[in-house]
C-alpha cells in the first residue's frame, strides 16, 4: 500500500512540476497611482530552457477582470493548455470594470492605454525571457478586451506583431447594438463616466470600425470572431465589410452562439493557432 502511494506522489510530483504555470503579479501604474494585479501563464518549457518566449496579453471583457480568463472558462485549464501547446507566455492584465482600455478625456483615475503600453509591457518585458519585439508580441481579447486589443495594436503597431478580437465590442455607438432598452440605458451611463456625453465626433474617435483606413495603412494581422446571436454583431460586420472594401487581409469568422464563455472558449484556440503562424512567418521559434 505504501509502495503505491509513494508512485502515486512521484507521479502526481512530476505532473505539477512539468505542467504550465501561472503567476499572479503586481503591476504598479504611476500615472494612475496605483497597483494592479495580473495573471501570466508560463509553458512547462519556460522552467527547462533559457529561450526568450513569445507574449500574448489576453484581455478581458466589461464588468471583468485579470483573472476572468483563468476563473470563468468551462475548462479552467485553457489558458494553461493553450501556453503549454504554443510554447508562448499568456499575459493577463487588469482593465478594470470598464476602461475600454483607453486613456479617459474626463476621469484622471483611468488611463489604461497608457498603463497597458507604457507600464505593463515595459514590466514584462524587464522582469521575464520575453521576445522583446514587437515580432514576438501579440495582443487579443473578449467583448470590451476585443475592442482594447484592436484599438492598442492599431494606435500602436509598432508594439505588436497581429491583433486579434473575440465579440469585439468595435463601436461606442450603442445604437449598432442589439439591446433592450433597459440596458442601452445602463450602458450609456457607464460609457459616459470614460468618455463623458457620447457625440457622434466621441463615436468616430474611439471606434475602431471608424479605424479601418489606419488598420489597412499599418497592416497588422488581424483575427476576428463573433457568434451569429450575439448583439455585437453588426459592428463586427461593419468592420469587415470596410476592410473588405479597403483590400484590407483579415480573418473573420461568424460561429454558432452568442456573447458567452462557451463561444469564447471555443474561439482562444483559434486565436492562437492564427497568431502561431505569424510567429513562424516572423522567425520566433520556440522548442
């Protein structure tokens, strides 16, 4: 009996030691004065080798945080699994409740933009064996998390080698939204606190459907998905059908299903199955 628990340990030992493992950190952000924390998953081959990894910052969504990705997936191994299988660092920052992850003209507390570019990417990079390139650096997200990682890439493309979005929430203007009164109401009142009164001039500036012309200009990869009964679903068309109009290459799927964590776990490893062959097209290896 004894025998049998000593290899049950030795094989449970060797099981935790040689799988993915995940980190939680503190990030600090001097311009909004404050520390956040964040979630990076490390592939088992991060402990037996001296290589620098690929980073993915995997955003999360509206009313969420850094961890969501890690605690509200059906298969709470999938971030893990996917790090383990692409060999590539999963970075999950926070983005608070509702950043938008961007820069807020009207509340000084809020400045995501510049703490995502300027304070979390920075700190990855110094702190872990990371491509420091924007060769090996990609960024990808879910419903509000969608909208920050192509809103970023495309602010800046210099700092990512392809951009991705799962029900990307692409425009401000609510009235693209397929939503009860009720919450269009409710809705507008948390966009307000990060851009102040919505204006059709507010709605061009910060809508990355508006952004097309600049998409096709800085020629990033792009992946792009959304399911057929989710309410996000016309801007998502209307993004795609600029950029099919600009001869802008992108890859957009619509699937089965709506805006839920069932769809989002379905779409992760499609993300990153694109994104790992844009690694390969770019040369980052890693063993």
């Amino acid at each position: 009996m004894r025998r049998v628990a000593l290899i049950f340990a030795l094989l449970f030992s060797s099981i935790w030691v040689f799988a993915a493992k995940v980190d939680t950190v503190q990030i600090p952000s001097v311009a909004m004065n404050k520390t956040y924390k964040a979630a990076i998953a490390f592939p088992k081959a991060y402990e037996k080798s001296k290589a620098n990894f690929p980073v993915l910052y995997l955003l999360h969504g509206g009313y969420g945080h850094f961890d969501d990705w890690l605690l509200k997936t059906p298969d709470k191994s999938l971030v893990k699994d996917l790090a383990d299988q692409y060999n590539i660092i999963i970075v999950m920052p926070e983005g608070e409740i509702f950043s938008y992850y961007v820069d807020s003209p009207i509340d000084p507390n809020s400045k995501f933009e510049t703490y995502i570019i300027k304070e979390v990417i920075p700190f990855i990079d110094s702190k872990y064996r990371t491509v420091n390139d924007k060769k090996g650096r990609l960024i990808t997200g879910l419903s509000m998390g969608g909208f920050g990682a192509l809103y970023l890439s495309t602010r800046h493309p210099e700092l990512f080698a392809a951009a991705g979005s799962m029900s990307g929430a692409l425009d401000p203007n609510m009235t693209t939204w397929k939503l009860p009164p009720d919450r269009f109401e409710m809705l507008t009142k948390m966009l307000d606190k990060i851009w102040g009164p919505m204006t059709p001039d507010t709605y061009l500036q910060y809508s990355v459907v508006n952004m097309a012309d600049q998409i096709r200009k800085n020629g990033l990869p792009l992946v792009i998905n959304i399911g057929v009964d989710d309410f996000l679903l016309e801007p998502n068309r209307e993004l795609h059908r600029r950029l099919v109009y600009n001869h802008t290459p992108h890859d957009y799927s619509e699937q089965p299903g709506g805006h839920t964590w069932e769809f989002w776990q379905n779409a992760l490893p499609g993300h990153l199955l694109f994104f790992s062959k844009v690694l390969k097209a770019n040369g980052v290896y890693v063993l």
